[in-house]
C-alpha cells in the first residue's frame, strides 16, 4: 500500500523505460535469426523478463536483463528452437504468450505448453490460436482453446490470406512469426493499421516482407529468408511516458521533459488528443534510431481550461494503451469527453474500462460505462480515496497520476503493479517532486 498527497509543481527531465512492445520483439526475433542480436534500452521489467525465460527454458542463450546494460542474444536459427522441459510461463504477458503462439505452431513434431498467472489464464487466446489454425496449426486449450493452458503440437504451416477480426498488433505478429516457415506466402489484412514494430524490425532482419494497402494494412510475407542478427536500439515507450505527460498538463507550476521517447506513428495517438486538448506539448530533438522516429517531449502545466476530447475507433489502435491515463485526463477537461472503440480494453490485465470506472467513481468522477467506451464528464473535483489498482500496471500509474490532483491524501493498495512495464515509476514521481 503506498500513500499520495496532492503535489504543485513536477519539474525536471527524466527517460522513460524501453518500448515494452520492441521489448519483446527484439527478444523473439533474435531467439530465431542467425548469429548474435544486441540490444539497447531493453525494458527490464517482469514482461520482458517473461518472454527471455521461455526462449531461454528452448535452448535460446540470452545474457541478463538489467538495467542500463546491453542484453545479448545468441540465435538458433527459425527452426532451432528445442522442445522444453518444462511447462512455458509467460507470466502476466499477454504478448509474451500471444507472439509465442505464432513462433511455436510450426516448430513441426515438437510440443509446448504455454500458461501464466491467473490473470492471463482468464483472458482470450482464440483470437490469435483461430488465425493460425487456418494455416494448419494445431492449438488445444481450455473453453475450445480460449484460454490457457495451451498445448502446441507443432506442424507443417501453408500460408494464407487472412483478415483480422480486430486491429491488433499481437494477432498479426502472431500470424507474421508462422508464416516465416510456411509453405508459400501469408497476408495479412486487418481493418485498422495497428502499431507496426513488428514489420519495421522484421525487415531489418531481412525477412521478404511487403505492406501495401490502403494506409498498410495489407502485410504480405514470403518464406525462405534467413534473419541475421542485428544491433536494436530500444526507444523510450510512449504508453509510460504517458502518465508525465498528462500530469505536466494537469498539475500546477509544472515543466517536464522526457527524452529519447518513440515517435513512431501507429503510436502517437496520444499527442494526437492532446492536440484536441489544447495542451502544452512540444516534440524536439526529433531524430530516427534504426528505423524508428524518436525525439523528446516537452510538457508544461496548461494555463487556461482544457477543452474535452473525442475517441473514437479509428485512433484508438494508436493509443489502446493510453487510455486509462486518458480518462484521468478527461476528468479535468472542460465538458464530455467520449471514448469509444475500446472493447479491447476489456481483455487486458483487467477489464479496464470497469476498473477505471470504479476506481475513479471512488474519488467521486462522474463517468458513464458503455459496452465499449466511457462518457467522461470533465470538471469533477476529485478527493483523495482508498484505491486499488486491480494488479493492473497501467491502472495503477493512472491512478497515482489522479491522486497527485485530488483534494487530500489517497492510498493505493498493490502499487507494486506498476513493475510490470515501469519498475522505476515511483522513483521518477519522487524525483520530480523535488
């Protein structure tokens, strides 16, 4: 349990921990290239952390992940990867078991079982196992292979052309790490053009991969390539830079920089309704690190009153993430705020349209829960509160973010889940208190 008491004034320049989602990529995609990947600015918090155990319980040598060092991974090719001993956990990461799925299915003859915490055993896998089985996979898991425990038996993949129900990164990277190994080519269409890490970093590693379509939603991949090792630098992740971003627009007297921030543009839907805000937000330095845009951000406290924003489905692959800190956002913005497209959100860590509802509806916001949004209605005095962030990390920061803005002193019970994509967290609210 951790106490927080209103704050004026967050000032000074901090980085954010690595993109959690080339975190895990770069992890992956070097387990199976040829020769040794290094890696810079890898996230080293426990869903990362998760996805390197199983690689390595496969035969894959990955040195330790810690803070500030240089991880390495000693590759074994796209068909090295041993059949393990033991059961596969992922932990609470659903990426970590999602991208796995797809790495997995045509390791033919061999067998895996993926599981994880209680959380991830509850959330839906048939989204990914579906796809996949129309390229001849074999996945078996509890509630017709919804949910983990999930038995792989690998197999002899065919590509395919397949349309994704929902504009998700996981899904297609799943079906993109099967197709390296079918016979013949897979395409990928999704309805919406989700974040795109997993494209850029392919094809640095020298898969034959195409994306065309209208704004690239069509993904076209051809077996036969050999990925080489590669030196990835990891950007600062947007989604935590979120939680500073937000507080130096709401909290007086306050100026905050944030460097070495990915800027890629399936990710900056955030500065996007910020925009719509009216809020303080500069982008400088502005530079690109293999292949990835990135720059630092400036926010400062916003003088007059905020003006309230919309989201609806066509961003919100751009800021799925960002939402919990968003609707924080919209408590203080001037009128409704909507959000919409968001049924996603109800299969994270948590359902956390509900938790954010609930936890702040605790400090007394007013926020109308729809099947697949929120209805925010801005202006609300919050006060502080007993709060709980669910074990969710998102859920948890958000809510610090909202205490430090609230008349009297908050408690949060398991802050500690913050660790999850942010083990400094609490360290950088502290110092930019000082």
């Amino acid at each position: 349990m951790r106490e927080l008491h209103p704050k004026d004034g967050l000032r000074g320049t901090l980085k954010v921990p690595g993109d959690k989602s080339i975190s895990h990529r770069a992890l992956l995609f070097g387990a199976i290239a040829e020769g040794k990947t290094q890696i810079d600015g890898l996230l080293p918090a426990e869903d990362p952390v998760s996805t390197a155990n199983c690689l390595r319980a496969m035969g894959v040598s990955i040195s330790p992940i810690l803070k500030g060092q240089t991880v390495e991974v000693q590759g074994v090719g796209l068909d090295g990867l041993q059949e393990p001993n033991e059961i596969l956990n992922c932990g609470n990461s659903g990426t970590t078991m999602r991208l796995l799925l797809g790495l997995l299915v045509g390791k033919e003859g061999r067998h895996f079982v993926l599981s994880g915490d209680k959380s991830l055993c509850g959330r839906p896998m048939q989204r990914v196992g579906q796809p996949l089985k129309v390229m001849g996979a074999q996945v078996q898991g509890r509630c017709d292979g919804n949910l983990a425990p999930l038995a792989v038996y690998g197999q002899k993949l065919h590509g395919a052309v397949i349309g994704t129900p929902v504009a998700s990164a996981q899904i297609k990277s799943a079906i993109l790490l099967a197709a390296l190994t079918a016979e013949g080519p897979t395409t990928v269409i999704e309805p919406a053009h989700s974040r795109d890490h997993s494209e850029r970093m392919l094809k640095a590693f020298g898969a034959n991969l195409e994306v065309g379509g209208e704004m690239g939603r069509h993904i076209t991949i051809r077996p036969g390539s050999t990925l080489k090792g590669q030196s990835v630098v990891v950007p600062g992740d947007i989604s935590s830079a979120a939680f500073w971003l937000i507080a130096g627009v709401l909290i007086p007297n306050s100026e905050i920089t944030i460097e070495n921030v990915g800027l890629n543009p399936t990710r900056t839907g955030i500065l996007e309704v910020m925009e719509q805000m009216q809020a303080n937000v500069q982008i400088i330095n502005k530079r690109d690190i293999a292949g990835e845009p990135v720059g630092d951000l400036r926010v400062t406290t916003h003088t007059g009153p905020l003006k309230p924003f919309t989201i609806t489905h066509e961003i919100m692959p751009r800021l799925i993430d960002e939402v919990p800190i968003l609707t924080v956002a919209a408590c203080f913005c001037h009128g409704e705020s909507y959000i919409s497209g968001a049924s996603e959100l109800r299969v994270k860590e948590t359902d956390r349209l509900a938790v954010m509802t609930r936890q702040l509806s605790l400090m007394g916001a007013k926020i109308d829960e729809k099947p697949d949004g929120l209805i925010v209605h801005g202006v609300t005095k919050l006060h502080g509160s007993k709060l709980d962030s669910e074990t969710d990390h998102r859920v948890a920061m958000s809510l610090a973010i909202a205490s430090l803005m609230a008349k009297g002193s908050s408690t949060l019970i398991q802050s500690e889940a913050a660790a999850v994509s942010y083990p400094d967290f609490w360290k950088d609210l502290e110092d930019l208190q000082h």
